[in-house]
C-alpha cells in the first residue's frame, strides 16, 4: 500500500496524535527492555534488539480477570475490553507470534477475552537491522522484515523511519498523522532492500526443520530427551518469555467480599502443571516435560494448524539460566531421525 | 461477553447430596428448567465454587433424567473438598458439557461388557442408564464392577438390586482383599475379567477406574482376544478450561477435553504413550 517517510526529530509529536494507548519498548530497572505506555516522556524509541518480555503480555496479560463476583454469590461479571492499543516497535518475529497464537485462540470455540485485545490492537513493527545472536527467525518461516502479523512495517534509517502499511488498519492510523509523514522515494526502496539483506546476512543460527514434525513421534523414547532436560531447573522462563505459549491456569482470589476468578500465564515445565487431584501424573519428570514443550511447539501444532509454534526470537535460549538451547535441541533431534 | 463466553458458568442449585462411601458422595444439581444443558454419555462438566475454584467432573445420570444432573464425586483436592461439605440449597456455577462422550450408536447391536474400578464408575453409570433406558438397541450386557474394599463400592443399590434385575444383564462385583462382611469375589479387577474369560465375539469392552487399573485391563483384553477398535476407555486428564485453550489435557496433538475422553484403544495405540 503507502511508503511514507517520517523524520526522527518527529517522533514525540508522531506517537502522541494517535488515537488510541501508545505501547513502546522501554529501558526498565536493571537495563531490561520491556513494553510499556508512553509517558509522553519519550523522544525517541530506545536501543534494543528485543524486548525481554514478549509484547504478547499486551493482548494475553500475564494475570487478567475472567470476571468479579461477590463471595458467596453467584451474579457473574465479565471485564468489558475496550481499549484501543497501539504497539510501536514490535519485532516481526512477536508479531508472527500473534498469529500462531490467534489459531488456536480461534479454534473450535471463540475465546472472546484474546480476540477482543486482538481486534483492539495495532501493531507497527521495528523491521531488525541487527538480529541477536541467537534469532534464527529465518528457519521457521519468519524473517528480520517480515510483514505477518503487522499493520505497519517500519525500518530505521538512521535519521528516519521508512512506515510501510500493510493492512487497512495501518492505513486508517498513518491517516492520523498524514502531516508528519511524506512520501518515499525508489531510492528509499532500494535502501530498504539492501538493509532487509543485510539483516538475513547478521543471522548466524539456523534449524533444519526438514522432516522434524513427522519424525518427533518417533523419537518418543530416544535417549535425547534425558540427556536435553538434564540440567534443566525447571523454573518455565523459556515459556514464560516465549511469544508463542499461551498456556495458561485458572484461579479464583477473594479480598474481602469481592472476588473474581482470573486467569494467569502457566507453564508445561511445571511439576503441577499436569499433576491430577489424585497425585498421578502423566508427566512426572523434566524429561517428558521437555519433550512435550518441543513436541508442542515442532510437532502438534504442526500437525493441528500447519504452523510451527516457534517464531525463533531466541528468547529461551538467551535466558534460560542453565544455557538448554532449543536449536542444539533440535539439531540433536535430527541427528536422531 | 455474556452468553458467547464459554469461560462464563451458569447457576445451578444443589438438590441433595448422597454419602456413596467414607470418600465418595452424589450431588444431584439443577437449573430453574431441570438440566442446564443436553449431554450424552461420557461427556463432562466443570463444576464451579466460587471462590474455591472449578474442576471438572464426568456427569454421572443418565441423559434420560431430565429433572437433574449427577455427579459421584471422589473427595482429592480443593473443589471435590468444598464439594462435599456443601449443603442443599447452595447455588453451583457450571459449564458444558465437554468431551466426545462414549460411541453409543456403534454399539448398537452388540454385546457390552462394561469394566470399572472404584470411581470409574462414575462415567460408566451414565452409560449403562443410557442402554438400559434403550434396552432393545443393546445385546447381553456384562458389568464387572470392583473397589479396595466393599465400603469402596459406590451405587450400592444400583449394582447390588437395579442392575443385576435389568433383563439380560449379569453384575461380577469384586473387591480387593479379604473383608469379614465380603463374601462376594476377591481379587483385582483385571484379573477377574480374565478369569470371567470374556469372548470378544460382537462384544463391545468398555473400561474406566485408575490409570493402572485401566493399564491392566486393557492387557487382560488384548490377552482375551478383543480387537483394539472394540475396547473403549475414557481418560482423565488435569483440565482448566474445557474449550482446548489452556493446553495441558493434551496427548500428542489431541485434547483430552475436545477429541477425549473417550477413546479407543485403537485410537490409543496410534497416540505418544504418554498416559
């Protein structure tokens, strides 16, 4: 669709006409860089290669409630999701997140709490000049330009951001700050495609997925699963930071005579995560736990939705405490097949 | 996101509760207009206390009762706790039904032999209210039926007077070990089914109790010469939401909620043995 120029020294006055709650990555306590609403404080995004949270805490909130009650009583009130958001600088890799996620989110039964964020949601993506050292986004269908998933695709020139739309949405919100923006040139183009390759380039990790999803049944009682899960803690970071898990557990809380039931991120690591009432547990140590994370993400939702749940952000491997590497998983895994 | 929000329970209202055994009772529930929702047999629900928490429960009447649903519930964790304590009267959030539920129309003209263990009883009664209440659909039917001890069994009148008077019918109870007011079968569940030497002959299995009670039976059924396609098991899984969202009920790329819990055995075998 457009391809629209904005200068930098336009930023502040950029994010502040849009209509709607302005999401964008900031430096927190301890140098992490995470999402949050602009402060009107910003002049310019920060330095970052990603966040460490993944912005899917944005539509998929880490705790969110269900619906209130009163104790005791049963007359049930859901939240109404209202508010319009707009994330700036999501990276293509958290927004073909987003997707993935939405299938499942869509599928069979509507779940009203996801797709209503969803829905209310723009994203305008930051394409990466210089990917991680553990992305390999380019092995799972994604890539440091990739357009799934956004609205808008912005790319960092230096002096200024080339905004490409890529949906209706993105259209309707470059509208808003028409007279901030002008039109881009071929030789901007081309600018973008040399910074497109050169980014591919900066990715040095990669997975062969060739024949990975058929195979991983397969490789159910391999010795690989004991020797990949053998250090790991078991403290669920990696699907705690992973954009694509949207497990999750439910709850009730009760302060005084308000009450709601809420629902909270949860993590296939855990030991109580699958543990029935009656103590039996189908997924009894970090070896089968392991092996269901992968297959997860590898394999079922392969077999579900055609789609690898794994975007390549790298975020597991960069910090996970104990250094478990899901590309070395999954070399091991071919070398197995 | 009031009627289209499957995370939203409705109301129902506990009509009376029944002690089975030191830990099993029978909540019978209900909404303003009898049951709440249709089910079929096998199909589960979560039952909701708030601010206690909801779990869910495979519905144990039959859908030919109208007026009520059923619930033999084992006291283990928090919800089956409050559960127990509650009184008649005392309003319940509940939503449903779930699952697949058992395949009562390929039954149809078959023998069944109906297996279970302590709790398991409780989808299996469903089920054998289903076929009694269509008596003529089904062939001869066997319910061989077992617990630790005979405290243990739960429907005592259902398996000791209702069932065993039903036409056609034969009721096999065992329990465990010896007890000085048992004089009945002692001995585990799997091994009498052995003994009772079941032909597979248009004889549909059809088992539910504890994940190694059910392990074993399934052995002793393969040893009997029962096709996989023929044995039916129903699994329990941990389950949060019921609608195939949370993720945890999964084996392999099935939800246990969705596409269980009824399954075959020979659904099984293709399935990670992850149970």
């Amino acid at each position: 669709m457009s391809a629209m120029l904005l200068n930098k020294d336009k930023w502040p006055e950029f994010v502040g006409k849009l209509s709607g709650k302005v999401w964008v990555p900031k430096v927190e306590e301890g140098e992490a860089i995470r999402f949050g609403p602009l402060s009107g404080e910003e002049s310019k995004l920060p330095e970052y290669c990603n966040t460490r949270v993944p912005p899917k805490e944005i539509v998929f909130p880490e705790t969110e409630t269900l619906y209130c009650f009163q104790a005791d009583e049963h007359e049930m009130t859901a939240p109404e999701i209202d508010e319009r958001k707009i994330i700036i600088g999501i990276r293509p890799c958290d927004a073909r997140a987003m997707k993935i996620v939405e299938k499942l989110f869509r599928w069979d039964v509507d779940d009203p709490y996801y797709l209503k964020h969803r829905e209310l949601v723009t994203l305008v993506g930051l394409a990466c000049n210089a990917p991680g050292l553990n992305c390999f986004c380019t092995s799972v269908g994604g890539g440091p330009a990739s357009t799934e998933g956004l609205d808008i695709i912005m790319f960092d020139l230096e002096d200024r951001y080339l905004l490409e739309t890529i949906t209706e949405k993105g259209e309707a919100l470059l509208k808003e700050v028409e007279g901030l923006l002008e039109e881009a040139g071929q030789d901007v183009l081309a600018q973008k495609e040399k910074l497109i390759e050169a980014a591919e380039n900066k990715i040095s990790r990669s997975v062969d997925t060739e024949g990975i999803a058929e195979g991983l049944p397969g490789l159910w009682e391999d010795p690989l699963w004991k020797r990949v899960s053998a250090s790991c803690l078991g403290c669920g970071t990696c699907t705690y930071l992973c954009p694509t898990c949207h497990c999750f557990d439910i709850q009730d809380e009760t302060e005084g005579f308000e009450a709601r039931r809420y629902r909270t991120w949860d993590s296939c690591m855990f030991e109580e995560y699958t543990r029935h009432a009656s103590g039996h547990n189908p997924r009894p140590t970090r070896r089968e736990r392991t092996r269901n994370r992968i297959n997860h993400k590898y394999s079922y939702y392969v077999d579900k939705f055609d789609l690898i749940a794994c975007v390549g952000c790298g975020r597991c491997i960069n910090y996970c405490p104990v250094n478990i590497d899901i590309v070395e998983i999954l070399r091991q895994v071919k070398e197995a097949l | 996101m009031g009627k289209a929000n499957p995370l939203m329970p409705q109301t129902v209202t506990v009509l009376d509760i029944t002690t089975e055994t030191p830990d099993v009772k029978t909540l019978r529930v209900a909404g303003k207009e009898g049951i709440p929702f249709d089910f079929m047999p096998g199909q589960c629900a979560m039952l909701s206390v708030p601010p206690v928490g909801e779990a869910i429960f495979s519905i144990t009447s039959s859908p030919h009762c109208r007026d009520c649903l059923e619930f033999s519930i084992k006291r283990v964790g928090d919800v089956s706790g409050v559960l127990h304590e509650l009184v008649s009267g005392r309003q319940l959030g509940i939503r449903g039904p779930y699952g697949n539920g058992f395949p009562v129309d390929e039954m149809k003209g078959k023998d069944l032999l109906f297996i279970g263990g302590g709790i398991g009883l409780a989808p299996l009664r469903s089920l054998i209210g289903y076929c009694f209440a269509n008596r003529e659909e089904y062939g001869h039917i066997d319910i061989v039926y077992g617990a630790r001890s005979p405290a243990d069994l739960v429907r005592k009148s259902e398996i000791g007077e209702t069932w065993p008077e039903q036409p056609d019918s034969t009721v096999y109870l065992t329990v465990d070990a010896e007890f000085p007011d048992w004089s009945g079968h002692v001995g585990f569940v799997p091994s009498y089914v052995s003994e009772l030497a079941f032909t597979p002959e248009n004889r549909i299995a059809v088992t539910c109790g504890p994940p190694i009670m059910i392990k074993f039976v399934l052995q002793a059924l393969e040893k009997l010469n029962f096709a996989p396609e023929h044995v039916i098991t129903t699994l329990e899984m941990r389950m949060k939401c019921g609608v195939g969202k949370c993720g945890r009920c999964n084996l392999g790329s099935v939800y246990v909620c969705k596409d269980g819990p009824v399954f075959s055995l020979a659904q099984l075998n293709e399935l990670p043995s992850e149970y």
